[in-house]
C-alpha cells in the first residue's frame, strides 16, 4: 500500500458509526436525527488498513462515536473490533477501544461486548438526576445503566457540560457525583454550535460560576475527593509542572495532525467535534488519494486568529488550555468564550495559592484511598467515605 502522509501521526480516531440517535439534546454538535446512516464494515476496515499501516506512533484508540455509536449492533462491532486487533498485530502496534456513548440504551449483550473488547466507556452526564434536564433529558434511565456499568467492574469515564441550564447548579452536581462515588470527571464548556446554534448563548459570568463552584467543592475536599480533570491540568501548569502535550490542550490543537474525525462515509474532519455533513470542513476521503489535505488543515487552524492575539501577553497564558478551534469556527461570533473565564479562572488561581498547592499535592500523593471528610451541604454535614 502506497504511503499515506496524512495517517504518520494519528493516535486517536473519531469514527462516526452513525448518524443516527436516540436523543435529542439540545445543544447537541452533530445535529442528527432517529434515522441516519450507519457505517459500513468496508469502510470501517479501509480506515484500519490506513492508519495502521502509516501511523508511527505506537498506540492508536479507535474511539466510536455518532450519533450514539451503541445503536450499531454487536455483530458489526465483533468484525470491526477483531479486524482491528488482527491487523493491529500486523503491524506491531497497540490498539485501544473507547465509545462516547449516551447511555440510553445498554442491554446486557453490550455489557458483554464491552467486557470482552475492552472497551473504555465515556458518558455524560449534565445534572444530579433529581429530575431529568431540559438540555438532554433522560437521566434517570441513564443513572441505572450506569450502575449497572460500574456493578460490572466496567471502565467509565464521566463528561459534562457547562450549559445555560445547571452552570449554577454545580455545587450540587459535584455532591452528587460524590454520593454516587464518582472521583473524577470533566466539565467542558458549550459552545452554541449545531443543533444549539441559536440557543441561549451561555454567558462569561456563567462559565465562571460553575468554575468556582467546582473550584469550592475542590477546595471544601482538600483534593482527597471529586476532582475535575481540566482544573487539575491547569493547577499542574499553574504551579508550574510539566503536563504531557495533549490533543486538545494546546494553542495549536492535535486536530488532524494526532485525530482525525471519520464521518460514516469516510470522509475525514480535523477531529470529531464537527458536524458529521459539514462538508465546508472535510480534509478529503481516507480512500482517496491525499490532495491538498495540510492546506486545508491550515486554513482550519488559522481561522479566526484575533481570538490568539492577546495571548503572548496574557498572564493566563500559563494554565490557558485554549478553548477548541472547532467550536469557535463553528459558532456564528467565532469567539473563544472561555478566554475570559479562563482569566479569571487564573485570578483564582493567585488568590489561593496555598490552599491549590495542597489539593495538588494530595492529589499526587494519591490521598484518597480508605479517606473519611466531611462537606458542608444545604442540610448540614454530610459525611463521605472513599474506599477505592
Ligand atoms: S478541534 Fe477541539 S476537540 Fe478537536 S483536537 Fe482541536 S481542541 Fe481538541
Ligand atoms: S486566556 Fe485568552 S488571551 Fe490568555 S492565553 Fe488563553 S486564550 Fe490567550
């Protein structure tokens, strides 16, 4: 097979199973539908045979995603997942299972398939599951079949979104997923994008909001409880550790340079936080021949620059993880709307030093395992064990 520059350095591929879902949130990205297309198994096998046979890095995840990848059936995914695993070998490279599911839908023959494979699981979850939200809904269904998830030993991974709805609900969010045992999980920030493009748009006191309130419950734990992951990177860079380059967490992003987003047709996007028919974007067909791919992903990157051009003189510079160029080029104002959340984020930061410091450190020190603290709560001190 001929060499393919555009796959040297993939490690992480955002395959778009599908263009169905079976939700409808309303901030939703992608923008699909209840029908849709699925990917099929030729093309599937063609994107494997790609990027395993160029990539030099040595470890590749192959993370399904959609629409909700867990509609696709288990038959599809047994072929897809032991052609990868065989050519995997051919190649002498590792191969990783991730999928970004809703979980709506889990009957136990996925369980299995999970089990089997491997498979590292990522969910959202928005809210504390006393009532379902207006942005997603179905959160109770959701909270059952994560416990049946965890009640089988499974991997999950927990996301959620900063949103109009529940960025003053934090505080509680965060207690929450201490009461359900959650010790880690990722706040990331809505950008009106997609389905949402003319929602509420979700304003810097907002962002900030939630910030402190999962900053606070960080602080109130000392460290030894929940931790959200993005604080914890830019308390690692604020306190002026070496964090490993990531994806997504630098001004110029690892967007179709480390990931690729592959809708069902095999066209390629810069990563997999585009529409999955937002043409304007494809960098080309995997199985086409590579035309013009780094100027396009150029032109991708170098879009709406007058959101970089205070940085080399911004203080924040040194925790800033530089919100998503995808977002911002596809909202309608191309603005970072967490550049001034991330400001005041670092103000912070300055005022707290010392109490940081010893959250970091704990942290490190890996300080929560057999830990008994208490948190202040509306209805007095509760008390929360770790026993992990
Ligand atoms: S476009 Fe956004 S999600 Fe994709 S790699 Fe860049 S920062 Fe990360
Ligand atoms: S906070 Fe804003 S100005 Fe400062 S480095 Fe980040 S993006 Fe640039």
């Amino acid at each position: 097979m001929l060499k393919d520059s555009r796959f040297f350095n993939i490690s992480t591929l955002i395959i778009k199973v599908t263009n169905r879902c079976n939700l409808d949130c309303l901030y939703c990205y992608e923008n699909v539908s209840r029908l849709g297309v699925d990917m099929s198994i030729e093309t599937y096998k063609c994107l494997v045979d790609k990027t395993l046979s160029n990539t030099t890095q040595s470890s590749i995840n192959f993370l399904f995603h959609g629409g909700e990848p867990s509609l696709i059936s288990n038959q599809w995914y047994e072929q897809a997942m032991e052609y990868t695993i065989q050519m995997g070998k051919k190649y002498l490279k590792k191969v990783v299972f991730s999928m970004q599911t809703n979980l709506l839908a889990l009957p136990d023959a996925k369980i299995d398939l999970f089990k089997k494979y491997d498979v590292q699981l990522g969910i959202s979850l928005d809210g504390t599951f006393e009532e379902n939200t207006a942005q997603r809904g179905a959160e109770l269904r959701v909270l059952q079949n994560y416990n049946k998830l965890v009640n089988n030993n499974l991997k999950v991974g927990i996301l959620s979104t900063i949103n109009v709805d529940n960025f003053d609900k934090f505080d509680k969010i965060c207690l929450f997923f201490e009461s359900i045992k959650i010790k880690s999980f990722k706040a990331n920030t809505v950008y009106n994008v997609g389905r949402g493009l003319n929602n509420q748009v979700l304003e810097t006191s907002h962002v900030v909001q939630a910030q402190t309130s999962i900053l606070k419950h960080m602080l109130n734990t000392k460290g030894l409880g929940l931790i959200e992951q993005n604080t914890l990177l830019e308390l690692k860079r604020f306190f002026g550790q070496k964090t490993a380059s990531s994806l997504c967490h630098d001004q110029v992003c690892g967007a179709g340079k480390l990931a690729m987003g592959i809708t069902t047709n095999g066209d390629i996007l810069p990563c997999g936080r585009f529409q999955w028919n937002d043409s304007q974007y494809y960098l080309g067909h995997i199985a086409a021949k590579e035309e013009d791919y780094f100027n396009k992903l150029n032109n991708f990157q170098n879009e709406a620059p007058e959101n970089w051009l205070n940085c080399k003189n911004c203080g924040a510079s040194k925790i800033c993880r530089f919100s998503c160029q995808a977002f911002i080029v596809r909202s309608k104002d191309k603005i970072n709307q967490e550049c001034k959340p991330t400001i005041e984020k670092f103000n912070f930061f300055v005022e707290h030093h010392e109490a940081l410091k010893l959250i970091l450190a704990n942290v490190e020190k890996g300080q929560r395992a057999n830990v008994l603290f208490t948190i202040k709560t509306p209805q007095g001190p509760k008390e929360y064990h770790f026993n992990q």
